[in-house]
C-alpha cells in the first residue's frame, strides 16, 4: 500500500521551512530490485519477495533539497523495526538516493509481511508493504540465468560456518548472470555435519554434495561435470578437500583464507593430511590433483593467531595458505608436473575479502582479463654462515621466463633481490638461489613476489623452515641398549646391553633392506628387559624404532614402564587414524602409513619439560612435560610392544635402541 503526504504549507511553521516545503519534491518514489546507480530506467519491483530477488531498494528522485535537510529509511519486519538509515545533506542538492537491505539480511530477520518508511526533516512522506515469501526448508539454491547454457556447467559456492548459504548465493548470482552458468550453493545444517572436514565418523558431506549436484544437473540440463567452485573459510576448508577427492570433476577452483588445510602427505592424519583411516572409496590421486587450475586467495592482515592442531601448518591464515600453496606445488615439481596453484594476497583486507576478491574470482574462474603466471615452490632455510641470513632456492615455471625476485616481511615492505640469476629455460622449470638478509627474516614466513619477462608479477610467501631434526649421532646420552634382531638362531640377543626375554611369539620378517634384520611380534606378545642405568638418569633417555605396521585399524603399543604390565602402554601407534603419542603427552598429527618402514624417535627429559617426539628424523610433535619420577621415567625393566588390554596389535621391528 503507497502512501503519500501532500506537501501542503502550514501557517503555522516560520518562513524558512515554508520555503523549504515549497521547493521540496519528489519527483519519483518506488521499491526497487538492485542497485539503482546505472539503471537508466528504474523498474517497480516485482513482489512477492523471493530468495531469487537480488537486494532491494527504496529510490528516491528529489528536488530541492538544502544543506543540513535530514532523511531517514526505517525497515521493518513483521511490525519489528530491524534497519535504519538517516543523513544530513551537505550541499543544496537536485537528484537521487535509495538505501537498501539484501536479500540474505531479510531472511535473517524473516519471511512476512516487510515495510518501508521514508522520512524527511521527521516527517513520514512514503511508506510501502512487500510480501516476503516463507522459503521452506531447502537442502541448496540454485539460479538458472535467463541466458544461461547449461554446457557451461556449475558455479558451486559453498559457505562458511556463518551458514548463510542466502548470503553466498546473492554474492555469486550476478557472476552467474554474467556468465550464463547455474548457480548452485548447497546448505550444510550444523546440526547435521561437520562438514568443512567432508567426512566425520559416519557423516559424509561428500555423498551429500554429490546428490545435491546430481539433482541440480537433472533439473536444469547442466553439465555436472564441470564444476567452478568456490568456498570461503570453513567453505575453504571444504572445497579444497573435495577438490581433493574429487578432482576429476572440477574445472577450476578458488580456494578463499580456511583455517586448516589437508597437505597431501600419507604420513599426516586426516583431515591435516592424506593418512589415517579414510572411506573405502575415497583415495588421493596427487596428479590429478595437480593438474586442476587453483587460485588460494587471503588477506594481507588475516594473521589472527591460530593455535592446536595443526601449528606445524603456520601461525595464522596467510601463513597457512602459503606453506599449502608452496607445498603443492613443491610436491608436483618433485614429480615433473606444474602444481597449478595461483597464490593471492588481498592487500590491506582482513577475514572477510569477499568484496575486494570478487574481480579476482571471476577473472581466475572465467577467464576475464587473465594475465600468465608464474608458478613456484620454494626453500627457505636459516644459513650457517655467521651473520644471520635466508637462504633462498626458487623453483618456478613461467611461459614467458622469470625475471626479478623482490622478498620482504610483508607486501608493502618488499625490496628487490639483486644479482639473480635464473637457470633453465621459458615453459619449463627454472631455478635459482638467493641470499636474504635477516631484516627480512623475523618471522616464521617471507613475502616473495615473482616477475616475469612480461612485466607481470605473482605473490608468494615462503615458509622459514626452522624445524628441530633429531641426529642420533648428536646425542649427549649414552647407547645403553641396541636391538637389531640379526642373528636368526638367537633373534633376542643384543648388540649392546641385556639380551631381550619374550613374552609370547615373534618371528622372522623382512627387515627395511637385505641386509637387516627383523621380526614381526604379533598381538598379546611384547619384550622386556633389564636396564642397568644409573638412577639418577631414569627421567632422561631416548628411545629410537626402526618398525612398520600393515594396519592402522588397530592400536598398536610400544613402550610400556611399568614392567608387570599392569597399566597402558606410554607410547601408542593409535587405533583409526595411526597417530603418534598417547593421552598425557598428546597425539602428533603426523601418522604411521600402512607398509611403510618408518623410524620414530622419543626423547625425554621430565627434568626440564622436555617430551619430543620425531618421525623419520623431524619434529613431529612437542609434547606435554610429565612430571620427574613418574610414569614417563624409567624403572627396573622396561617392556617393548606391551599393552595390560590388547592394544597392542602386531609390529614389525628392525631396530631398537636406548640411550641414557
């Protein structure tokens, strides 16, 4: 229903209002579908209001309005004022305003009956009624242009644990009209998955992705599989792990600042990595995944600090996304590939850069105004050389050859890397190596930007690797006890120390190479041995194992302290995932990979808060500090692969040793 108030003149108000009524009018007033700033007609808008409507306005077309005249927009919903918009204008003014809500706003507030106000000087002039329609429950939206072809396939946005799906599909509708492709934006209810992570326990976001797509293609004729996607933060977090399961149908993808990525390495649990127990019909086809054109997007200052569990990844956003970034590609040169990962750092925006990204989003997924690009992998280590400095291995392709390098704390503070010299040749790899001062290495990563010999520059960040390595040769402690399970006549005698007593069964097995020795020590069978150790020394030791497990279904145990065997291992292989640890020290992310021989260390101080553990030499995890003399520190005997409960599935062991 309009309503609108006559500027009639009330006697009663003093000159300068009278004069300000008289010249006062409105020329046009409606409600209106999208933004009003280069419409060249402006169209009454069409009601009810869906969840297809773009954001709608009130417009105002106004003469005669004076410097410090005041206006006001007041939204309701359902009666409930939910949104106000007031002005003083600056300068005596001819012309136009509007003030509007989105779509995804009215939905936060509700469907009914909405109403709109307009004041002037306080005075109601307009009011009108919209009828916003119930949208029901729905599993996802989709938006199928007038134009649109469905050979071009899906434009899949997925949203971020604001679940506001609404908000997602109005942000990415107009990138589909402009690009006659459906829109679809699927709804994870909280309630229902924990969906950034595809797959939790029995839950499968995955499966239910793929109905949804399976409907969506049915209903519109579109192209299933060419799949562009889109997801920001925990929308991140699940695109690029569905990428990662399934490459084979996605074009290309933007992967928008999530907060934990998935690395391809089977030696990291899922959903950090590739290891662990994953779906039967799940498996990780690195090529594939290389192959697909991907665009990481973060802003410069989402650097909020983010902790446990997955450190090792970075410090916070950009640095997380980086270290991925570097990683996929490093990985993919390894194998001869280009990693086909583009890296964007969104200057001066936060968490939230949907609106300074969206350019970049539709140039990267449709091809507007697309520049080459450099791809690269970096190594950025600590010299040893006596004044500090980086030093830096650049690994890039680039179709037209690289040229520059610039590297600094952060991309406004970037300087030029001079006397670079790049070996190879355009299209394929090219390396070189370069020093940077440690003015640029106070921190855990660097800013690197790449030029190519078209002028055109890419953003990278290079991680600082820092990483403690674990070298038995540097070890303070003294080798107490080795095992090595050689002598196939008498498999328990000892390279140093006491000979091992069994507890069971084991037999001989294939040890890492010909010319080791091994055993296989099945479930409800363990070792034990004297330790003739000072006493003093029992809250400080290393133990090393050479050992593989062919499954990590079950726990497997390692070490146990209390030699009557009548408590928990203190050193666990855990049941589901293959995680290294137990519950007092935690659990490292990195796991153990079915088949394969891996060498894991422990070191130990409780003197001093020190319980490390390390994978094939690397610092896997800093674990919590026990207290002197207790479960953690040595006693009369300790016990190999013993568990009071049977959680000590069978191990197969080339090498054990103790130091002390």
């Amino acid at each position: 229903m309009k309503n609108f108030r006559p500027f009639t003149i009330v006697l009663l108000l003093s000159i300068s209002f009278i004069l300000v009524a008289e010249e006062f009018s409105i020329e046009n007033i409606l409600l209106t579908e999208g933004s009003p700033r280069d419409k060249s007609e402006i169209k009454s808008l069409k009601k009810p209001v869906t969840i297809t409507h773009d954001k709608i306005f009130l417009y105002v077309d106004w003469q005669g309005v004076k410097v410090g005249n005041k206006y006001c927009f007041k939204w309701y919903s359902n009666g409930k004022l939910v949104n106000t918009y007031e002005k003083k204008r600056e300068a005596n003014t001819n012309g136009k305003t509007w003030h509007g809500v989105s779509i995804s706003d009215i939905y936060k507030h509700g469907h009914g009956l909405w109403e709109v106000k307009f004041y002037f000087n306080d005075v109601l002039y307009y009011t009108d009624k919209f009828e916003v329609k119930d949208p029901g429950d729905y599993d996802y939206l989709y938006y199928m242009p007038e134009n649109g072809i469905p050979e071009n396939g899906i434009l899949l946005g997925v949203h971020s644990t604001s679940y506001d799906p609404l908000g997602y599909f109005q942000y990415l509708r107009p990138m589909a009209r402009e690009n006659n492709i459906l829109l679809l934006v699927p709804y994870f209810p909280d309630e229902d998955f924990y969906y950034q992570v595809l797959f939790y326990k029995e839950e499968r976001a995955d499966l239910y992705l793929n109905s949804i797509i399976e409907e969506a293609a049915k209903k519109t004729g579109a192209d299933k599989t060419k799949l562009y996607m889109y997801g920001h933060s925990g929308g991140g977090q699940y695109s690029h792990r569905y990428l990662m399961a399934y490459p084979e149908n996605i074009e290309k993808i933007v992967i928008s600042a999530p907060g934990h990525w998935t690395f391809p390495y089977k030696h990291v649990a899922y959903p950090f990595g590739i290891g662990g127990i994953l779906p039967a019909d799940i498996s990780y086809n690195l090529e594939s995944i290389f192959a697909i054109p991907k665009l990481v997007i973060v802003g410069e200052l989402d650097i909020e600090k983010s902790g446990e569990p997955a450190i090792w990844q970075g410090f916070n956003r950009v640095e997380k996304a980086g270290h991925w970034v570097n990683t996929i590609q490093h990985e993919a040169f390894k194998k001869g590939l280009n990693g086909n990962t583009r890296f964007t750092i969104i200057p001066d925006a936060s968490h939230s850069v949907r609106g300074e990204s969206y350019d970049e989003i539709e140039n990267f997924l449709f091809g507007i105004n697309s520049s080459p690009q450099i791809y690269a992998s970096f190594s950025a280590i600590f010299g040893n050389k006596p004044e500090k400095h980086v030093e830096l291995t650049i690994s890039a392709v680039s179709e037209v050859g690289c040229a520059d390098i610039e590297a600094g704390l952060d991309i406004n503070s970037l300087k030029k890397i001079d006397n670079i010299v790049w070996e190879g040749n355009p299209g394929s790899l090219q390396e070189t190596k370069a020093t940077i001062p440690v003015s640029f290495a106070g921190q855990k990563a660097i800013f690197i930007r790449i030029q190519d010999k078209s002028g055109h520059w890419s953003d990278y960040l290079a991680e600082v690797v820092t990483t403690t390595t674990f070298d038995e040769n540097e070890l303070f402690q003294s080798l107490v006890g080795l095992w090595e399970f050689e002598k196939k006549d008498n498999l328990l005698k000892a390279t140093m120390g006491e000979d091992l007593q069994l507890f069971g069964e084991h037999f001989i097995a294939e040890g890492k190479t010909d010319k080791d020795g091994a055993v296989t020590i099945g479930q409800g069978s363990y070792y034990s041995t004297p330790l003739r150790i000072n006493t003093a020394n029992r809250n400080r030791y290393t133990i090393v194992f050479d050992i593989k497990v062919n499954s990590i279904d079950i726990w497997h145990s390692l070490f146990q302290t209390n030699e009557n065997n009548s408590n928990d291992s203190e050193l666990f292989i855990k049941g589901g995932s293959g995680r290294i640890g137990v519950g007092a020290t935690g659990y490292a992310q990195y796991c153990a990979v079915p088949g394969e021989w891996f060498a894991l260390a422990v070191v130990v101080d409780n003197n001093v808060g020190i319980y490390n553990y390390y994978m094939n030499n690397e610092l896997i995890l800093r674990g919590t500090p026990q207290k002197v003399d207790s479960r953690f520190s040595l006693g009369e005997k300790a016990l190999f692969f013993s568990d009071n409960d049977g959680e000590d599935g069978a191990i197969t062991v080339s090498r054990i040793a103790l130091y002390n």
